[in-house]
C-alpha cells in the first residue's frame, strides 16, 4: 500500500472488480433468485415500456457495447476506491453519463 499526499490508501497493484452483479441483491450473476435481461441480449427488447422500439444490435455492437460498459465499471471503481468527495461523486456520475451517451448512440 502507498499513501498519495491526502492520505488516502492505495494499492500499487490495483485490479479493478468487474464481477457483475444482480442489480436487486448483489448477488453474482447469472442470480438464481431474479430474472433478467442483460444489456447485450437480443431479448432486451421485450421488457421495455418506454421504447416501444428495438433493432437487434450486430455482434460488433454488442461487443463494442460491452467493451465500455465494462471500461466505465472500471474508471467507476478506481474513482470509488480512492476516496469520498463531492468532486468524486460529480466525476463518478460523468462517467456515468458518458456510458450512457456512447451506448445510446450505439442502440439508436
């Protein structure tokens, strides 16, 4: 472990946790007590309400997708373990909101 100059804990060999997890218990998925419907799945299209339409995504979306969904999980968790502050949680929630943005323009 080494200490930036906030004192703050950090490990030199940090790997991120990119263990998906049920969004209703934190459970490790595929969760055995929920059902559902993962974001790169073609049947993501059939629990929806708002978007009444879906076009099936190609498995190069899909993968590209995937690939910042999971890059995202990973810079969420770095900014996550290395402290609590307003300007965390503001740079937390853009990252947010960028996976959000680079994914719709991918399912448009």
């Amino acid at each position: 472990m080494t200490r930036s100059d906030k004192g703050h804990a950090r490990q030199k060999d940090y790997k991120p946790r990119t263990t998906l997890r049920c969004p209703i218990c934190f459970g490790p998925l595929p969760c055995p007590n929920h059902e559902y419907i993962m974001s790169t799945s073609d049947e993501r299209t059939a629990n929806n309400v708002m978007r009444h339409e879906y076009r099936v995504l190609t498995e190069s979306e899909k993968i590209t997708m995937r690939q910042i969904k999971d890059m995202g999980l990973e810079f969420h968790v770095l900014l996550q373990n290395i402290g609590d502050s307003r300007e965390l949680s503001l740079a937390k929630t853009k990252v947010e909101e960028a996976v959000f943005w680079a994914v719709k323009h991918i399912t448009k």
